[in-house]
C-alpha cells in the first residue's frame, strides 16, 4: 500500500517576509562574529609581536611613557 504525501499549503506573504527577516538576521550575525574574529586574531598577532620586540608590558628604553623622554632623562629626574 502506498500513500501519497499530502502536499504542503504554499507559504503566505507573512511567512515569507519572516522568514526573509530570519535570513538577514541570521546573516548579520555571522557577519557580526566574522568580524569579532578577525579582530581577535588582529589583536593576538599585535601583542605576540609587541612581546617580541619587548614593547609590551616593560617601559622602551627608547621613548619612555612621554614619547621622546629617553631612559636617561628619566633616571636623572630630567
């Protein structure tokens, strides 16, 4: 014995408008979370490279916090 399978009534104008706001919801979050990605990664390969060239976290002997006031200067009180 076969049955046929009944046929599904043709989605309505509202169903269509809800489920094409679904759609761009669903896309503006995927994009939203590409981004945060992306800027995670940017920020992580910023601090391994701050860490490597020793500019993170220990004042540069170069500029010092002002800019342009060197190691010297600020040991000397200058």
């Amino acid at each position: 014995m076969c049955f046929k399978q009944p046929k599904l009534p043709k989605p309505t104008a509202e169903d269509l408008a809800a489920e094409a706001e679904a759609k761009a919801m669903r896309e503006a979050a995927a994009e939203e979370a590409k981004r945060k990605v992306i800027e995670e990664k940017k920020r992580c390969v910023e601090e391994g490279v701050n860490r490597a060239t020793g500019g993170y976290g220990v004042r540069s002997l170069i500029s010092g916090r002002k800019g342009g006031e060197g190691f010297l200067r600020s040991m000397l009180g200058g």
